[in-house]
C-alpha cells in the first residue's frame, strides 16, 4: 500500500513581527491508498488552512507535503496547477459545479484540461456517472439537479483524472442529513472502487460512518481520539 | 473555446443583448465613415480624381488655390522641369451660370485646363473639344439635376459668356459644386472682360496654380527655384479647400468617439460579467486550470462577438448603400470597411484586457472555506 498523501511537520504562520499567528503547528499526516480519513474541527480551527496546504493552494511556512511520493517543495506555480490537476481531485462546499455546463461536460471539461483524449474520456465519464446513478441525468444542467444530486456530480468530476487523493471541503454543507450520508458513502465507495485516498474536512460529526479514521484538528496538530 | 462556447450557448440572452449593441454601435461607426467618405468625395472629387500629385502655389497663398496667382513665367519653368506632360496650369473661378433654356441658376466652379494636357477632363457622355474651340464647354454630370443637357447653353453671369455643353463628366465637384471644364483660351477671354472694367487689360491673365506629376523631390526642388512659390501636396490641397477641414473633423471626432465607446461598453460589460464570475474562476483554478487558459476563453468571447458583430453591420451597410438615394453622400470602399472592421475588433480585444488582467489576479485559494455559490 502506497501513501497518497504525506505531511510532515507543516507549519503555516500568518501575520509578521509581533503578531504572528500559527494556525497549522508541525502537523503529521499519512493517507495510505484506499483510506478515507475524515477531519473534524470547529469553525476557526485551521480547516481550510490545512486542506490549501495538503491541496498545493498553499505554501507552507515549513514543513514538507508528497502527493503520491511527490514532493511539493520549490515547484513553481504552473507546476503546481499541473499537479493539482492531474494528482488531486477536489470536492467544494455546494458542489461548484460551471452552471452552463452539462453533467456529462462537466467530466469532460476537467478531462479536456489534462488532455486527455475524447473518446477515452467519454467512457471514463460514463463509467463514473453509471457508478454513481447519474447515467440518466448526464444532459442536465446544474440547475435542473438537486444538491445531493450536484454533489454526486463534484464527485464525479474529482475523480474524473484519476487523482491520487481526493480532498473534500465540507461537502455535506449545503446538504440535510440523508444526503449528506449518501454523499459520504459514495465517496467511501469511490475510494474503494478507484483504489485511491480521500481526505474530508468537515464540522459534521454525523458523517463519519464510512470514515477509516477520524482525526481532530486542535491547535493546529490532528490528533485522534 | 469549450467554456467560451458553452457559457455563450447557456446564456444567449445575455450575449445577444450585447452583440446587439455592439452591432449598432459598429453599424454607425461604419455609417458615419461611410457618410465621412461620402461628403468629401462630394466636396472635392474634382481635385481627388487629378492625376496630379502635386501642386505649385503661390507661398503666401495659404494653400487656397483660389488665392494664388501664377503666370506663365512659372508655368514655362515647371514644364521644363517636369517634362511639358507633366505638368498644367488650372485657373480655379466659382461663378454663378444662367441655363439659357430655364430660368434657374446655378453656382459652379470653372477649372480653365489644357484641354490636351495633364488636367484634361475625361468625358464620360457626349465629347470632349479642342483648346481652339471657342464657346464649349464640359461639365459635371451633377448638372443635369439642374436642366443641363447635351448641347445646353450656360451663361457666366458675371461675364456674360456662354458656351455649349458638348460633353459630361462623373464626379467633379469642388466645394461641394459641380465642376465646368473649359479650355484657357475662353478663361483669357472671361478673364480679360473682367479687368476690361478697372482699366487696365494686362496682355495675359494669370492662372491660379501648377498641377505636377512628378516626385516629391522635383517638386519641391522647382518651387525652391522659382520666388515665392511652393509646392504642396494634393492632400494638402484638399483639406485646404473652404469648408472641408471643418466637415471631415467634425465627422472624425464622431468616429473616434464611437470606437471608444464601444471600447468601453464591451469593457464594462465584461468586466462585470468576469467580476460576478470571480468565485468561478477561483474554482477553475483550484481544480487545476491554467490562467491562460481562462484568459483566452475570455478573448474567445470577445472576438466571437466582435467579429459576428462587424460582419452582420457590413451586411447592413452594404445593403443600406444600395437602397440610400443618389442625392445622399455616401461612399464606402472595400479597404476602407475593411480597416474599420478590423479596427473595430482590435478596440473590442483591446476593452477585453482589464477582464483578463482581473481574471489573472483570481486567487485559487478562494475556493476552499467559501460556502455561497
């Protein structure tokens, strides 16, 4: 089993001089493939901070992170845009699906920027969307889905590049409970299926039944409990 | 161009509404070029239609041929210079004819030339005469508005001189009246039976200037020989005649002021549209798409619109000019609409740069943590 994702001793300060405020402390991390690892913590609590770093959005102020043995350290900006789409996929809050785009265009949109080519892309988008019930609704536009239904859409479209690691940002959010678990069961499924990582973030305590691990983010370290 | 596409495609309302303006705004730029165009052909396409490059005036003329007076001392210098082919005097009288067979009048200028020379007006109806043929006349085709027809008789009012019109030209006015044609022979006489008043009839009137077909080197070096006279270009002339100076920059302000005011409503129109889109593009670019690559979606945009633009207004303007009445001034060459077509879509690009540059300075860290749409 590889790691997916390694963090080791990240550090991120903001501010300078006199007031400087560490939001993540020397944290560690390691998201072995076929992990899902849930992230809890209040509002506040470094969450956002945590998943820009661990998602090359954001450099840390020390420390080391590896997306799939890759180290991220001194890659220029470009680079990393590169990385972020090919070995990282990303889930949002309230599914940030482009309103003007199909279902099925979604995937190939994110397909299309990795250059991948068009007929190996729409298979691949068909296998997702019939894997996760969205076959029917592939000529719909955003606005016709439900959230749950959108939400199954980011998911689909995160794992459209086959990204080593899924990285989700409260992606229960928009979403009532029954929902919510269904989304997170699928991403759990999705894992598994693909073979990859995923790393959640949420406040959501209720969500963590198909969760591996459950860790804390509590001044700025993720400790489980 | 996937994005590009796709966003105009959902949101064709939005897009339309824009092209509409765009396409308005684009048709009277070439409207008023057209209408631009139009007056000053009207104005001066006598002088324009000359296949003389250059002109010798008098230096304290202020390059109004009307003010400037040669003789044939000068006249004989520039032939030697030019080659006797090359070069022809033209005396320049606005008068006011009498039509012997209505009882209307009508304002005109007289171009006196070398009916075998340089100058020599092209007949396009009818036939032209000799430089001895005292009494005839050729005129611009504009005067048959006013009754003149072939073998017409028209009456100088101030001198009382007739002559027939044995032929007519196209498109030769100056001043905005139609151009007579008649031969040096007659403007002595004209010439003479004004001065014959004050006294004092000198043995040969003087013309008002020297058209040269020549170099610009030649001519300049054949006024610096001869006193007081210079040598100026036929756009010089052109914008020195009454009136036309005032007409074209009136109408060119407009033009300019248009192109910028489309410039600026594409702009803004853009830029508002980017700025509602700015949390999009955070988004994109989370997801791992290049900058560039928005910003030639947004260029795409443009152009798309700009060009679809431009092209229907061309129809448009074509189709106007086809059903516009001959007394209206217009005319639109094919370099000229071409120039302003691709004018127009360079001022839409340019007006396109504050939305890339905004698009360029999305952060993709705003994409985590936001929980609004």
């Amino acid at each position: 089993m590889s790691t997916m994702l390694e963090m080791k001793q990240v550090t991120k300060t903001y501010g300078d001089g006199d007031t400087t405020l560490a939001v993540l402390r020397k944290l560690d991390l390691s998201v072995r493939s076929g992990e899902f690892v849930a992230v809890l913590g209040p509002s506040g609590s470094g969450k956002s901070t945590f998943l820009s770093a661990a998602g090359a959005l954001l450099t840390p102020t020390s420390g080391e992170i590896r997306i799939d043995g890759e180290s991220l350290h001194g890659k220029s900006a470009q680079e990393l845009t590169e990385l972020r789409l090919r070995r990282i996929g990303f889930m949002f809050q309230s599914a940030q699906l482009l309103p003007y785009l199909k279902v099925e265009e979604q995937l190939l949109y994110v397909a299309k920027q990795a250059k991948l080519g068009g007929r190996e892309a729409k298979e691949r988008a068909a296998v997702l969307l019939q894997r996760l019930g969205l076959w029917e609704r592939r000529g719909h536009y955003p606005e016709q889905l439900s959230g749950g239904e959108k939400q199954r859409v980011a998911i689909a479209r995160a794992w459209m590049n086959k990204p080593a690691i899924l990285l989700a940002d409260e992606p229960t959010a928009s979403l009532d409970l029954a929902r919510g678990r269904e989304v997170v069961q699928m991403i759990a499924g999705e894992v598994r299926s693909e073979g990859k990582a995923a790393v959640m973030v949420t406040h959501d305590e209720r969500m963590l039944e198909w969760c591996d691990r459950v860790l804390h983010l509590e001044d700025g370290v993720l400790v489980g409990r | 161009m996937f994005l590009a596409l796709r966003e105009m495609r959902h949101a064709k309302a939005r897009y339309s509404l824009i092209m509409v303006i765009m396409l308005l705004v684009s048709f009277l730029v070439l409207f008023v070029t057209g209408l631009a165009r139009g007056l000053s052909y009207a104005n001066i396409s006598a002088l324009e239609n000359m296949p003389a490059g250059y002109f010798l005036i008098q230096d304290d003329a202020g390059h109004a041929f009307r003010r400037s007076q040669l003789g044939t001392e000068e006249f004989a210098a520039a032939k030697q210079a030019a080659g006797a082919d090359n070069a022809a005097s033209l005396g320049v009288q606005t008068s006011t004819i009498t039509l012997d067979a209505a009882e209307a009048k009508t304002d005109i200028t007289f171009f006196a030339v070398d009916m075998e020379g340089l100058l020599a007006p092209k007949v396009s109806e009818g036939s032209s005469f000799g430089n001895e043929d005292h009494g005839s006349a050729v005129a611009d085709a504009k005067l048959k508005e006013s009754g003149v027809a072939l073998g017409s008789t028209i009456r100088d009012q101030a001198s009382g001189m007739a002559w027939t019109v044995t032929g007519f030209v196209n498109d030769s006015s100056y001043s905005h009246v139609p151009v007579v044609y008649i031969n040096n022979a007659d403007w002595q006489a004209m010439k003479q039976s004004a001065q014959a008043g004050n006294g004092s009839p000198s043995s040969e009137a003087p013309f008002n200037v020297i058209a040269l077909k020549t170099s610009s080197e030649q001519a300049a070096g054949l006024a610096s020989g001869l006193d007081s006279v210079e040598a100026i270009t036929k756009k010089q002339a052109i914008a020195s005649v009454p009136g036309y100076s005032a007409e074209q920059s009136s109408l060119q302000m407009m033009i300019a002021f248009l192109f910028v005011i489309s410039a600026v409503v594409l702009a803004v129109f853009f830029y508002v549209i980017t700025i509602q889109k700015t949390s999009q593009f955070g988004i994109l670019k989370a997801m791992g798409t290049r900058t560039s690559y928005l910003a030639w979606s947004v260029l795409c945009q443009v152009l798309l619109l700009s060009v679809i633009s431009v092209a229907v207004s061309l129809l448009l303007t074509f189709g106007m000019n086809m059903g516009l009445p001959d007394a209206m001034p217009f005319q639109l060459e094919t370099p000229t609409m071409v120039w302003t077509g691709l004018l127009f879509i360079g001022v839409s690009l340019l007006g396109a740069l504050i939305s890339i540059v905004r698009v360029a300075k999305v952060d993709a860290l705003t994409a985590i943590g936001r929980a609004g749409a």
